[in-house]
C-alpha cells in the first residue's frame, strides 16, 4: 500500500512539474504586447524596455524559467504584472471558492452515481433504460449549459437560492450552502452520469459472481449483500472513473463560476487570460494541477482501503 | 488517477465489433427512431448553417441600436439581440462557427491520436510506453485552463484554439486505437496473416482499420459534441474574436440580458443543446446496430416475496406415499423438477422432471458428465436461481417445509440455517473484499443470534475443526492471501456453521490439488458422519463416489438415468450410460466406447 501510494506521489509530482513547464513554455510565447497593456499605450520606447527589464522579460527564457521555477519550488509562485498583489495571496483568496463547489460536486456525484447505477442495475427494465439515456444526455451536456438553465430556473424565476456572489463557510454555513448547491449541482452532472453508468456495468457484473451466489446460499437477504458486498466489490472500477472526470469537474469551475458570478480559481484565471497576466495564470494552472493531484491521490487511498489486494501487498 | 479505463467519454467500449454487415447495419439505424431523428436534426443544423445567406438577409454582426433586445417580428423573426443584433442570423452563423470549430477539433484529434495508437498498440514497446504517458499528462490537465492559456498566448482565433483542442483530446482517440489494436493483435488471423508474408502496413491497412472504423464514428460523434461544448465555454467567457458569431457568444449576451430578454438565452441554447444530444444519442444508437453497447443485462437479485419455485401441477408423476415413520422420513422430497432457460428458439430445458430424495445420515451422489443438469439440480433445491431461469417443481419438500411455497424471506431463514452449500471453485466463491472471519461471522449472528465475540469464538473452533492450522490468522486474512486448499476449508466451515441438517456439495473437489482432493472428501464425510447430516453431493468423478456415497443419481441430458446404492451401482450397473461413465472412471478399463449410447427415449426413469 505504501509503495503504491509512493508511485502514486511521485507520479502526481512529476505531472505537476511537466505541466507547470509546458504552460511556462506555452506562456512565453507571448509578445511583448503584454508589456504594452502593463505601461500603456503612451509609454515611450525606453519605459517599454525599463518595465520589460522589470519583469525580467529581457533575460533568456531558461533563466526565466529557472527564476520562476526555484521560486515555484519554495511555494512563491510570484506577483501578478498589473497590480503587484502576490499571486499566492490571490490563489488563498480565490481557491476556498473553487474548493468548495468543486468538493461539493463530487460529493453529490458519489452519492447519486451509487444511487442511479444501484437503481438501474437491481431494477433493470424500463427503469435501467432511463438511466442509459439520462447518462448519455448527462455526459454531453456541458456543466455551463445546465447552470445557465439552473440559474435561470431557480435563482432568476423562482428565486428560491441567490443568482450570484459566494458566502464563505466560516460567516455562514447555510448561505454558503445556498451559494454553491446551484454551482456545484451543474458540475455534479457530468460526472454522476459517466459514474453511474460504471457502478451499474460494476454491480451488475458483481451480481453474477460466485460469491454473491454462495453469500445467498449462507441466507443472507438480497438487501444486505447487494449494500454490503456488491457495492463493496462494484466501488473501486468506479472510483477509477471518478478520478478522470474529477479532472473535468475543475474544467467545468471555470465557466461555471462565470454563471454564478463567483470569484473563484475559473474567475481568477479568466481575468489573467483576458489582461495577460501570465503570472496569475500559470499560478491557477498550477493549483488546479495540484488539486487533481491531491484528489486522485485521495481517491487512489480510498482505491487502495477498497481493494484489500492492493492494501495488503 | 488509477489505473486506465476506457477513454471515450460516455464509456464507450472498446471491444473490437464485427465489421461485415455495414449495410445492414445501416438499415438497422434507420429503422430505429431515435437514430433516425438524430439523423435528421443533425442534417437540418448543418443545412441550416450551410446555408445562412440564403436563410437571412441580415449581417449577424451589424449592429442597429434601435433593434436592441427588438421583440419577435417579421423583420427578425428572433428578436435582437443585447446590441441591436438580428438573432436569426447570429444563430445561424454561428451554427457554421460550431461546425466548423467541431470539425477541425475532431480531425486534428483523429490525426493526431491515431496513427500513435495504431502504431502504439501493433508494437508495443517503447515508443507505447512513451505515447501512454504524454496521453495520460495530457488528460490530467483540465482542457479549459490550458485553452485559456493558448488562447491569450497564440490566437484570439476560435478555429486556431479548436486546433489546440484538437490535441487536447487526441488521448481519446489514442486509447481507442491503442484498445482496439490490441485486441485485433489477440486474434490469431493476425499472426496468421504475419505468418503468411504480409506486410505490417498491409496487415494494419486490411485487418486492424475495419476494426477501428466503427467505434471511430462514435467515438467522433462524442469528441464532436464535446468540442461545440467546449468552443461555446470559451466564446461564453467572452475570449476569441467578438466579430465572429458564435453559440457561445449568443450565450454571454442572452446571460447578461437574461433579466430583460430571456428568451436570448432559449435560442443558442436550444440550439446547442439538440446538436450535442443529437451527437452523442446518434453515436449510441450506432453502438447499439452494431451491437457493441452495454448489453449487461441486470441480473435480478428475486425480491423477497415471490416464490423461487413453482409449483407444477402436470409434473406430478408417480406420487411417493409419505412415509409416516418419522425415523425412516426423507429430508428433501424432489420430484418433477424442472429448470429451463429462455434461448433465441424456444425455452431450453436443463432439468427435466428430476426426482430425488435425500435422507438424514447418508450420502447421495448425483453423478454426470458436465452440462448434464446436475449443479442447475443442486441451486435449484437451494432457491439460488434467479430470472430468466424458470424453476417448476411437482413437489418440493424440505422436512415439514413445503419450498414450493417459500417466499424470499422463508429462504434466507431455510438457507445456510438448515440447508448448507459448498461450492467448486474455492477462490471465486469467497468475497475478495472482506475478511474471511466476517464472512464466516455474519451468518452464524444472524441465523443462531450470536453475540459478536461468540460467533468470533465459533469460528474459530470450525476453522480448527476443519484442520486449518492457524485460525486466528485465516480468520484475519483475505481471500487472496490463502490457498485453494485453506479456501474450501474455510467454505465448507461456512457451510455447517449454522449445524444444517442438510449439506449439497456442488463438485467440491474438482478445482484442488489431486494430494488436497482426498484430504478434503475425509473431511466432508467425518462432517457429515459427526452431524448427521444428510449430504448431496454432485460430482462426475466416480471416485469420489466410491470413496463417501451411500447412493447414487446417475443425471443425463437433464435427466436421472439411474438411482441405486452406491454397492448396487458399482457391481451391477442397469443403465448403458452408467455402464459407460464407469468404464471410462475406473482404472484399468477398457478403452473408451463410441458415446453414441443411448438415445432419449430409452433413458428410463429414475427408479427409486
């Protein structure tokens, strides 16, 4: 189990460090016209050059990298070019945010991915080909779309939760609450619907084992092992498939959190996009790598406590 | 991330499907409803959008400020939009964007994901190992963020940012590939192919591309819906070029005006909406024609209150006076029994109209060859059929129980309580995610009410008693960390556990070592003799019916041939096919006869 784990880390570190290079490469693509936007378009030549040698933007790329690189290391991930507000303190203001709907997402697709795949796989019949078809429509359907037709829905018409704006968890639970049910149900779609299609393939090849057969034959009722057992044996496929569209779900927050006005990572590195702010953006690029880092490996620890063959060697 | 699963979104498999056929399956698709107005949507959409400049007279970009957020009228039958934009237009431009945007994501996936694929999965090798990793980095980023960055950095152009999505999901079409070849590669006609002097291109060209083709058309159709999604996530975020009309755009606009004009947000995304779902249901009808989806079907776990057998009144034949003497009284009473499955023509019948008894005490062998109905027998007496099985019988009787008339909760009281069962393959039969001590633990608490610690302390004592030499550590292990010997052990304890009165052992040596099998039948018989037990014990070895049977059912074709007592059979067999089965067992026989026996009608019925 530790040298699983172990692989695991050092995998989701590696990752990390390979994409934080790329997007520094793909970054440093960009010209000089971002220098433009910082001083304006008025700026003579010599404060152009002056605030490129500011930003370091005159040095050889690799110094560059290596610069942004050891500072990236020791956790300073530097400061953003147009206002100067350290980018760590941007990603501690903005991540909460995106934690929380993100978090909150796939809590409620665990939930109802078991339930829906449960569902579909014991009743079978008419029942199991609604699920098929509501998980086909689920995974094709963008996360945005179904925000925008929840917060149309919910907050413009009925007004039953806020349209916009975040309540942190610490000055209230239950605005926090309603803040983020609406964000966090949209991207809740997608992966409950690619999930509960892996836990019913899951439960219903498990069903046909010999062990549910002879765990019957012991008098055990079909309630307690399908919950116990089946589910036990059915849950470490769909923890695999969990994880990738966890990746999906951070993907998501970016645009969702544009529906519903909250100023989190998505927003954060929306507004970087749009000025060029590269700092702030390869910073959001890097937190949410290592936010599906730190996931996975949590998931890959529940993988592992689920799979006794993995736990014990 | 764990470990690889299916790439394609929708988990799409990825099991090579027949290739012949594709006119019919085609037809097949066009019969089908739902693929037919997929079809037609689809068809309708890219018309439309082909077609803009015929269909509206308007520029989608030219803004006319009195016509901001303009009602429906003839003039725009859509309304305008937030800056005085016809909405028609806009819509139907913006169709061409989504079309267009889609299919160069879709291509430039393909081109890029594909030939490493095919390339990745033919050899292997480090060039595979190489291609897998960047695949998986790629996946783990989300692809938004990474667009965000390319579109600030490269282009503000969509179509240059469709590209880069293109590659982006190029992991997708890489696996599906890789998947395929792979099991291509499984085939032998591939070796044979190889052995026969092609080419690996030819053999790639001829052999490997049919395969892929139609799970490509899916997974196509699902990349496509995916890009028109994200293209519009990226125009809604307000990033790309403003002059250009988009779906997404669309969105922005109706979002900002969604308190004045909502219906701005109905249009795109309708329009959206039925494309992407048009996509992805087109994609699964096509898996369904050519008959690569899901089709697991549930397997029904029989709820609680009907009855796992019925009662078949015209399958009485020949009824057994019960005996009144209550010492010499059976334990099971079977008669007619009948177990059929349903097949593409007409129910097959696997057990057909077995009679048996089983009396306290003593051993009964049901004897013969696989497929002969003998372990269908066994679970149909336990109730462990499920649907599509039928289960009939003339008459069912446990001890007082009439088990014909038993509903779901009768058998979970009457299984494992009164009636044991162990089965063949030791390893398979025990839950790989639990510990062995719950799995013994559980039922002894809930058919005998013991407490935690007492059912803990019995099984220890079982697992003792069935001569494993280190209890508190089997009790602790799982069942990977034991042998095939150790594991039917522990399943035979679980089987007398509750002290049942009746054990049916379905072939419970076959899967051991031959130096396990004989310690494993002295256990099972010192068991029985110790409990007094009755025992059914379903074996094709007449070995193991040598060494422990009192009396033997000699089973064929579904049916019993053959009862006597184990003495009676061996010195006198009556039946051909006993006579048979025994010359080919035992040692020193005769070379094997033709097995051209017996017909149907001249099995007889089982004597008693």
């Amino acid at each position: 189990m530790i040298k699983f784990l172990l692989r695991r880390l050092i995998a989701g570190v590696a990752l990390v460090f390979v994409v934080a290079t790329g997007a520094f490469g793909l970054a440093s693509l960009t010209g000089t016209d971002v220098v433009l936007n910082i001083v304006g378009e008025t700026a003579t030549p010599a404060q152009i050059a002056a605030e490129t040698r500011q930003l370091g933007l005159d040095q050889p790329l690799v110094v560059q990298y290596g610069h942004w690189l050891g500072h990236a290391v020791r956790g300073n991930l530097g400061t953003s070019w147009f206002t100067g507000v350290p980018v760590n303190q941007s990603l501690a203001d903005t991540l909460p945010i995106t934690m929380s709907i993100v978090l909150a997402g796939l809590l409620i697709a665990v939930v109802l991915s078991v339930a829906l795949g449960a569902v579909a796989a014991l009743r079978g019949g008419w029942v199991d080909r609604l699920t098929q078809i509501a998980a086909v429509l689920g995974t094709a359907v963008p996360s945005f779309l179904i925000a925008l037709v929840l917060a149309v829905t919910f907050a413009v018409r009925l007004r039953w939760l806020p349209a916009t704006g975040y309540v942190a968890l610490g000055h209230s639970p239950i605005e926090w609450l309603r803040s983020i049910i609406l964000p966090a149900l949209a991207l809740a779609v997608g992966a409950t619907a690619a999930t509960a299609m892996q836990v019913r393939g899951a439960l219903i090849d498990v069903l046909k084992a010999d062990y549910v057969r002879t765990l019957r034959s012991r008098g055990l009722g079909g309630g307690s092992v399908v919950l116990r057992h089946a589910l036990r044996n059915a849950a470490p496929p769909a923890l695999t498939v969990l994880a990738l569209q966890f990746i999906g779900l951070i993907g998501g927050a970016v645009v969702v959190e544009k529906v519903f006005g909250l100023p989190g990572i998505g927003t954060l590195a929306n507004a970087s996009a749009s000025e060029g702010d590269m700092p702030v953006l390869l910073g959001t690029v890097v937190v949410a790598v290592v936010f599906v880092v730190v996931v996975n490996l949590l998931l890959d620890i529940a993988y592992g406590w689920l799979n006794p063959k993995v736990r014990t060697s | 991330m764990t470990d690889s699963t299916s790439g394609a979104p929708g988990g799409a498999p990825l099991e090579s499907i027949p290739s012949g056929g594709r006119e019919h399956v085609l037809r097949r698709m066009l019969r089908d409803p739902v693929a037919l107005t997929c079809l037609t949507v689809l068809v309708l959409v890219v018309v439309a959008s082909a077609a803009a400049p015929l269909l509206t007279g308007y520029n989608p970009d030219t803004s006319v400020l009195t016509d901001t957020l303009a009602p429906l009228s003839g003039a725009h039958p859509l309304g305008g939009d937030g800056v005085g934009r016809d909405v028609l237009s806009r819509l139907l431009y913006g169709g061409r964007t989504s079309l267009i945007g889609g299919a160069i994501a879709v291509l430039v996936a393909f081109a890029v994901g594909g030939p490493p694929g095919l390339v990745g999965g033919f050899y292997r090798g480090w060039f595979d190992a190489i291609a897998r990793w960047i695949s998986d980095v790629i996946m783990a980023v989300p692809a938004i963020l990474v667009m965000l960055v390319v579109v600030v950095t490269i282009s503000q152009n969509l179509d240059i940012a469709m590209v880069v999505l293109g590659v982006i999901l190029a992991p997708m079409v890489f696996r599906l590939f890789r998947g395929s070849v792979l099991a291509v590669r499984e085939e032998l006609y591939v070796d044979a192919a190889r052995v026969s002097g092609l080419g690996d291109a030819r053999i790639l060209r001829r052999h490997v591309l049919p395969v892929v083709m139609a799970p490509s058309i899916i997974q196509a159709a699902q990349l496509f819906a995916v890009a028109i999604g994200i293209q519009a996530g990226l125009a809604f975020l307000g990033l790309g070029d403003a002059s250009e009309p988009s779906w997404g755009a669309m969105l922005n606009d109706g979002f900002t005006n969604v308190y004045n004009a909502p219906l701005l947000l109905v249009w795109p995304g309708a329009a959206m909406c039925l494309t992407i779902v048009a996509l992805s249901l087109l994609g699964n009808s096509v898996r369904d024609a050519l008959g690569g989806g899901d089709t697991r079907r549930p397997a029904r776990v029989p709820r609680s209150r009907r009855p796992a057998v019925r009662t078949l009144p015209a399958a009485v034949s020949a009824p057994v006076p019960t005996p009144v003497d209550a010492e010499n009284r059976p334990l099971l009473v079977v008669e007619g029994l009948r177990v059929t499955y349903p097949g593409p023509d007409g129910d097959r019948v696997v057990v057909d109209g077995v009679s048996l008894t089983a009396r306290r005490g003593e051993v009964l062998g049901l004897v013969g060859e696989s497929g002969s109905g003998k372990s269908q027998t066994a679970f149909a007496i336990l109730g462990l059929l499920s649907p599509p099985a039928t289960v009939g019988a003339g008459r069912l009787d446990f001890a007082d129980l009439d088990l014909t008339s038993l509903d779901g909760r009768g058998w979970n009281r009457l299984r494992g309580k009164r009636i044991g069962y162990v089965p063949q393959e030791p390893m398979s039969n025990l839950d790989p995610s639990f510990r062995i001590g719950f799995q013994l633990v559980e039922p002894m608490r809930r058919h005998l009410g013991l407490s935690s610690a007492a059912a803990r302390a019995k099984a220890l004592a079982l697992l003792d008693r069935v001569g494993i030499a280190d209890p508190e550590r089997v009790l602790r292990a799982y069942p990977h960390q034991i042998s095939g010997g150790m594991a039917q052990r522990v399943l035979i304890a679980g089987a007398v556990s509750c002290d049942p009165d009746l054990l049916i052992a379905d072939e419970p040596t076959t899967a051991l070592d031959v130096t396990v099998q004989a310690e494993v039948l002295d256990l099972m018989r010192s068991l029985q003799r110790e409990r007094e037990m009755g025992m059914i014990l379903v074996t094709h070895d007449f070995g193991v019916v040598a060494d422990i049977c009192d009396r033997v059912a000699v089973m064929r074709a579904g049916r019993i041939v053959e009862t006597a007592s184990a003495r009676e059979l061996f010195g006198d067999p009556r039946h051909d096919y006993t006579r048979m089965l025994l010359d080919s067992t035992l040692e020193g026989a005769e070379p094997r006869p033709a097995l051209a026996v017996s017909g149907h009608n001249e099995v007889t019925e089982g004597t008693r």
